[in-house]
C-alpha cells in the first residue's frame, strides 16, 4: 500500500484564506517532500524536510512534521487562485534507498 | 541549468500495438531516473528506476519494460500495450546532491 496518505481528498476555500493538507505514513523515514501538479502537467517540487526537522517554511508555505505521529502537514496561508492545484506528500522512508512514494493526493481549488 | 523532456506529449494507441517513450535530462550528469505512472485523479505508482546506464529495477509486474541506453536517457517500452495501461507517464530525475525530484512534463497515454 502507499506510505503516505493525504487528507482530505479535496478542499475547496475562497481566495484569501488559508488551506491546511495533512499526510500520514507508515515507517521510519529520512525525509517527507510536498508536491504540486497543476492538471494534466508534471509534479514540482515544493518543500523538504528533513526527519530530524519539526518545522519548516518557504514563502507562504509552511510544513510541519510530527515523526512520533508519523504525519505531516502543508499549510498554504493567503491563498490565492493560482494555488489551485493537487498536492502530493511523498515520503524517503529509510528501506528504500533512492526512491519516494507518493500518496493519492489533495485536490485544493481556490475560488476567487 | 537541468531540464527534462519528455515525448511525446499524448498518444493515442490500439491495444496490442507496441509503445516506445522517451525521457531525456539535460545539465546533469548520472543522474538517477524513475518512471512513474498516473491514473485518473490518483497518486504516483513508481513503474522502474535507473541508477547508471543498463541498471534498471522494476517494482512492479507489469506489461511494461524500461531501459537506459546512455546517461541522460531512459525508454519506457511495451511490445503490446494493454486497456489498463492507459494513464499519464511521468519521468523524473534526481541528482546525487539532492532529495527531491525533478519531474517531466508527462505524457498522456490512452489505449483504445
């Protein structure tokens, strides 16, 4: 099954407020990544962080991970119509080596 | 800086007919490369990674076959292509010094 697991599924909010993702996984890893896709186009990276790391922001992106949880989260704040998009959590867990896995993802919309 | 291509961007196939994409990364050198599959509104499924030229690991059993005939290309291949092989293929690459991955723009396969 997959390692990580976002919720929820989809989130729909108004321009302006703030969108929080969650992700959930199952071992041990030695880091947690968000991703991007806009529809129909490739995945962007968004933020890292690293296993040893509590908390982390970019920009208007703020991510946190809790490992005694295993979860994580991406708050989005003062979003805006171009954050529109689906948000992947992918997760390094410490067997796989050069790999990621990715979880089913958040569809977000932001209504202007 | 590094790009990645990929081509081409939709194909439209019969079942059973043969099916050659190519991934191609460019201002890198021996990078890692992965191929990803998509279907409709869900996560990422890894198909195959490549560590180094003719070094292929498939995760899962499939229809499919990759292979990684110089550094900075990767082929995802089938003699016959299957209904369930329709979705969207995404490459990846990812460089010694980094954690995340840096995804092609995909391409749109639907078998008819």
């Amino acid at each position: 099954s997959q390692q990580g697991e976002e919720d929820p599924q989809a989130l729909s909010i108004q321009e302006g407020e703030n969108a929080t993702m969650n992700c959930s996984y199952k071992t041990s890893i030695n880091n947690l990544q968000w991703y991007r896709q806009n529809s129909g186009r490739g995945l962007v990276h968004l933020i890292l962080i690293r296993s040893n790391e509590r908390e982390k922001h970019s920009g208007r992106l703020r991510v946190t991970l809790d490992t005694s949880k295993k979860s994580s989260s991406l708050l989005i704040t003062a979003s805006r119509a171009a954050d529109t998009a689906s948000y992947f959590c992918a997760t390094a867990p410490m067997e796989y080596g050069n790999k990621l896995v990715f979880g089913a993802g958040t569809i977000l919309r932001v209504k202007s | 800086s590094q790009t990645i291509h990929q081509w081409p961007a939709t194909l439209v196939q019969p079942v059973g007919s043969p099916l050659s994409l190519e991934c191609t990364v460019e201002g890198t050198s021996n990078p890692n490369l992965y191929w990803y599959r998509q279907a409709a509104g869900r996560g990422l499924q890894l198909l195959f990674y490549s560590v180094g030229i003719g070094q292929i690991s498939s995760e899962v059993p499939q229809n499919l076959s990759a292979s990684r005939p110089q550094d900075r290309q990767f082929i995802l291949s089938s003699k016959k292509l299957l209904l369930s092989d329709s979705g969207f293929y995404l490459c990846a690459w990812r460089g010694d010094s980094y954690n995340e991955q840096f995804f092609g723009p995909g391409t749109r396969l639907t078998v008819l």
